[in-house]
C-alpha cells in the first residue's frame, strides 16, 4: 500500500509522520508535496484524517509547502481528524494561516 496518493489536487496521507522511524518518509513525503504543487486546481488539500501522529519535521514540510502554494497563488487546504485539530489549528493561526478542517467530509 502506497503511503501517498496524489489525485486531484488532493494529497492523501496514509501514515504517520513519525520521520524518526523511517529515514526515506521524510523524501517520499516532500516528494508528493512537490506533486501536489504541479496540479493545475488553485486550492490544494493535504489530507491528514488518517494521520495520528505529525513530527516536527513532517509539520515543516507541510509549513514549506504551504509557502510555495501561496507563491503560485494557491491555497493549501489541510484536512485532520479531531485529534490533530487542535494542535494543528494552533501552530496555524500563529504560523502557517492553513485552514483546517476538522470534519473529513468538509472541504469548506
């Protein structure tokens, strides 16, 4: 099973971003961010709902790539379930300025 999925304008996240515990997740992650980046929809979605755990490291990937979509006039659109809500809404407010969804479902 792929880790990450790329369709649409949408990145989906299969795993935790633990980059401790595998040492070429941290590459197959920008990877797909950098894919991402290349499709052709102005709002692009990082699908977190089934991710438990995000490293510091996998947050900065997230931070960057959220920089270079606003510099191709894109916005990044971060989704998550209820449990990295808060921790997420948080560092996005004072940071990143992502929205975030808490409701899988909800693009809006």
């Amino acid at each position: 099973m792929e880790k990450f999925e790329v369709t649409n304008g949408i990145l989906f996240v299969k795993t935790d971003l633990d980059m401790s515990s595998d040492i070429r997740l941290e590459e197959r992650f920008q990877s797909a961010c950098q894919k991402l980046l290349q499709c052709d929809t102005k709002e692009l979605y990082i699908d977190l709902t089934k991710v438990k755990y995000i490293s510091s490291l996998g947050l900065g990937i997230i931070m960057g790539t959220f920089t270079e979509a606003q510099d191709k006039g894109k916005e990044l659109i971060v989704k998550v379930a209820p449990k990295l809500h808060e921790l997420l809404s948080s560092i996005a407010a004072n940071v990143m300025q992502v929205k975030l969804v808490e409701n899988p479902d909800d693009s809006d």
